[in-house]
C-alpha cells in the first residue's frame, strides 16, 4: 500500500563548515532535509522544496545552490557552507552585522539564504554595483523587507570593505546607547531618527533562531494531513484501521470521531463554523479530512489515493454572484442567502450630497484572491506535559490558540499552553489557527510528542487569502473638490468559512471613504459564502 518501500540508507560523507561529517541519508535525499533532519544544522530554512524561494540557499564548492534541489549524493565530497559556518570577522560575518544595522531581517526566515548569496556575491564581486546586488541576491525571496534594507546593507559591507573599514567592525554591533552599528547614521544626538538595537536581532543573523520546523522532540511522530482534492463533496470513510495494521510505522488515522471537545474553530465566539476535520461534507478544495500520524516514512509514502475515501463530489459555489443566485447551494444551514454578515456606515442624505456637487464620477473595481506566501509554511509540534497540552508552533495570536484548543480537545484553558515559536511572515494569515487543533488532539489522545511541516502546496492550499472583491463607489465634489457625498457598495468573497470576514465587511464601510471628511455618506457591505479558500486578515484588512 506504501508508494515505496523504506530504503536503508547508506552513509554518506559531507563537508560541512569545514569538517567532515557522516550521515545516513538516501543519496536522492535534498541536502536541505539532510543538513537539517539529518545534522541538525536547522539553520538552512526550507519555504518551498522546490528552488522558488531561496530560503535553502548555501554554499556547495563557495557557489550559492537551493539546498532543496540538491541530492545529497550529489553533495558528498563538496565543500557545504551554511549560515552556521562562518566564523567572527569573515564576509559573512560582516554581512550579519551589517543586515542588523540596516534593519535588513525582520522576520529573519530569508535571512540566512541572503546572507549566503550575500557572500557569494562579495567573494567574487567586492565592489557590486546595485544592479550586480540585485541580480546576485534574486534568488532569494523576501517578503518582508521589500529588499531596499537589504541590498543597503549588502552595498555597506562592500564598500566597507573596498575601502579597508571592514578592519574596524565592532565586536558588539550595538553601542551603549542601545543603537546599533559602530557609528549613528547621522548627526542625530538623540535617539529620534536612528536605528534601535533589535533584541532578537543577534538571532535572526546567526541562525539560532527558532522556527515552527526547527525544533522538537526527538521522539515526536510525523503528522501529514489529507486534503480535499474537490471545492464540494461528501465523502465516506471505509476501514481506516485496517490500512493503519497494515502500515508498518503508522500509529493513527485521525477522523473528526476523534476530536474529544467541540469540532469546531474560528475567530468569533459566535461563528466557529470551520471543523477541525469534517464529518462528511467539504466546503473546499485542500479542507483537512483526515490526519495521518507515524514515522515520517509512513506519513509521507502513503499515498491519498491509497485511503479508502469515497468521493461524492458536488456543483461547488464558485465567486459570489453563483453563492447569490436564486436557489444557490447553502454553505452554512445558519445563513441561508450566503451571506455571512453585513455591514454599513450612514451619513446624512447621500442622494442630496451628490445633487449639491459639481461633479461625480463612479467606478467598478475588483480584486481577486491574494495569497500571503509568508515564507515559512506552517509548522509546529505538541506534546503532554503533566495534564496539560503544550502546542509550540508559529502564530501571531498564541492567546487565541489557546481558547481554540481549549475548545477543541474539551479541557480548561489553563491545561494549555501555546509557546509561539519564531514567526517567518504572518501578514494577518497567522491570526487564524492552522497545525495547532490538528497537533493537540494527536498528542493529547496518543500521549506522544507529533510534530507536522506543511509543504508549501498545502500552506497555500489551506492558508486565508485576501478577500477578492467587488466594490462599485460614487463621489461627488464640488466646484472647489470638496467631497460632498460617497457611497459604495462592496461585495466580499468569504470562502468557505468565516475566518475574519465579518471584520472586513464592518471596516469597510468605515474605511470606504479613506481620511476624508465627507458629510454624506452611504456604504454597504457584504461577506459572502462560496466553495473557495477561506478568506481573512492581510496586511491592511479588507
Ligand atoms: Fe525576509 Fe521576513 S525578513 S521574509
């Protein structure tokens, strides 16, 4: 039933940071898991296994590589550098400190592929024009930064060194008035207008912190998750627990029959209508079904196709105006219309506001489902502690994990503990719960440590998007172009589950008429339903 049977793994000998260092690892493995898993060098990231994000990047022989889309047999005698490796006062040491002073890792999850690149780039290129930082740092995505922090900081360190100051690089970056770099960047003698010493900062360069990926138990399980491949169906389940007898490593089959509290999660206390993992019916394509929990090999080779799930799939609600047509389908028995919820701001009479004005002008506009592609999928693990549930994993709202798994396995809040681990981009869509429901029941019902690792396929499968929209606006104004009146109306895509929707349909109302003060107003709102990925909070909401 297993794709593949496990193979044993030879011993293979890298080079890493200088020292020769055996591992067991199947030569088709990707260095990236093996520098990880295998050496614990957890320093390398991984954000897509796929050569697209540069998180992975190291040096392989002082050249920049993906470490995923190298085969750790095709690395064995090479000379592997990573983020780990360099020590005090080489290039890449420069570099760190001067990523610190330029403000250039905020999340830190690109940090340690840029400062690969980085050096790569500077021990071929001391004096790197712009265009040359650009194009030798393209491989790496950042989400955070915007990249201007980053290439400043990488132009620093040549021009430092260009000029002999890389000699004079301080021991501590931070000087004793809690600022960073060896010199202010101006004149300034106070501390308005320069560059504060990050707390975390040290970390984030060094590639000791800590990541939802990056840290468990020993023994933990592997968690992977099965996924929808239909926007709307209702499936059965055959004899789960004869595949799990006979996979060897697999311990558990999670179905919603094993959640021991309420089977439900979502942001508002009255709309918690997302199930840990559904009894039967999907509201869209990638909603969790069922968790398989084990050894890793067992998780991962066997395949979907292999579970005895019985599809039946149905016409899916694609974009609002299908979830508003008469006799659409129902996605939630509580909102009948489709609608999740209103929202609306009145001001004064908006009829009489446009007839005072000396010209209106109206428009249509849409936007459509965006994705966060923070750079660290989703990841974490859970364990029992005493009578009590520790979940450690990335999150923006580790309180409202807490309420959510409290709920979820049925036992009081103070039986649960959320350690939030380092965060590599959020963007609002780490607000919502993700690995955390899923880890908790695992652990809490098979007493072991679990851990689990989205791939980036199934963080953006599963992850809340932007709302798409579709917003018609009027505004009028007069002679002078004082506003005199604004309405609009807006429709937003909610997906499947509520997530943050209401919010965005009460915010946008408020919102619709951006910082001006305008004495007739007129905005409606609507979160809608459809079959599509849940939408929630990004960046600026709604
Ligand atoms: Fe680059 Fe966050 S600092 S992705």
């Amino acid at each position: 039933m297993l794709d593949k049977p496990e193979a044993a793994a030879p011993t293979l000998l890298l080079i890493v940071n200088g020292e020769e260092r055996h591992v067991s690892a199947h030569p088709f493995r990707p260095l990236s898991d093996t520098l990880r898993e295998g050496l614990g060098l957890m320093g390398t990231k991984v954000g897509c296994e796929a050569g697209d994000c540069g998180a992975c990047t190291v040096l392989m022989d002082g050249v920049q590589v993906c470490a995923c889309l190298i085969a750790t047999g095709q690395a064995a005698g090479a000379r592997i550098e990573t983020v780990e490796g360099p020590g005090p006062g080489g290039l890449t040491d420069r570099l760190r400190h001067a990523f610190l002073a330029h403000g250039a890792a905020q999340c830190g999850i690109c940090t340690p592929g840029m400062l690969m690149a980085a050096t790569d780039l500077l021990s071929r290129n001391n004096a790197p024009t712009l265009v040359d930082v650009e194009d030798g740092l393209g491989g790496v995505l950042c989400r955070c930064t915007g990249y201007t922090k980053i290439i400043e900081a990488v132009l620093a360190v040549a021009q430092a060194s260009f000029s002999g100051e890389a000699q004079r690089r301080p021991e501590n970056p931070v000087n004793a008035n809690g600022v960073v770099g060896s010199k202010p960047d101006h004149d300034a003698t106070g501390p308005v207008g320069q560059r504060m010493a990050r707390l975390d900062g040290l970390a984030k360069v060094d590639g000791t912190d800590l990541f939802g990926a990056d840290v468990a138990p020993a023994d933990a399980l592997w968690m992977r998750v099965v996924r929808s491949p239909h926007a709307r169906a209702t499936f059965v389940l055959g004899d789960l627990e004869a595949v799990r007898a006979a996979i060897p490593g697999l311990v558990a089959i999670l179905t919603h029959a094993d959640v021991p509290g309420e089977n439900s999660f979502g942001i508002f206390p009255h709309l918690k209508d997302q199930p840990v993992l559904p009894p039967g019916h999907v509201r869209y394509r990638g909603e969790a079904v069922l968790a398989l929990v084990g050894t890793r090999h067992a998780v991962e080779a066997l395949a979907d196709a292999a579970l005895p799930i019985r599809w039946q799939p149905e016409p899916a609600v694609i974009g609002v105006d299908a979830a508003l047509a008469e006799g659409a389908p129902v996605l939630h028995g509580f909102a009948p219309d489709n609608v999740l919820a209103r929202g609306h701001l009145r001001s004064g009479d908006v009829a009489a506001g446009h007839a005072a004005g000396a010209a209106t002008a109206t428009g249509t506009f849409t936007t459509a489902f965006v994705e966060h592609a923070y750079i660290e999928p989703e990841a974490g693990f859970a364990e029992c502690v005493g009578d009590r549930i520790e979940v450690t994993a990335c999150t923006q709202a580790p309180y409202m994990d807490l309420e959510e798994v409290a709920r979820v396995l049925g036992v009081a809040q103070d039986q649960v503990r959320i350690i939030p681990s380092a965060c590599g981009g959020g963007f609002g869509g780490k607000l919502d719960v993700s690995v955390q429901p899923l880890l908790a029941v695992a652990a809490w019902l098979l007493k072991r440590p679990v851990r689990i690792i989205y791939s980036r396929t199934e963080s953006m499968a599963s992850s809340t998007k932007r709302h798409p929209s579709r917003i018609h606006a009027k505004a009028s104004a007069d002679a002078h172009g004082r506003l005199t009146a604004y309405e609009l109306e807006g429709d937003f895509n909610t997906g499947a589950y509520a997530s943050w929707g209401p919010t965005v349909a009460n915010r946008v109302p408020v919102h619709g008429t951006g910082p001006y003060k305008v004495p007739h107003v007129w905005n409606r709102t609507r979160a809608i339903y459809t079959n599509e990925p849940p939408a929630g909070a990004f960046r600026g909401f709604g």
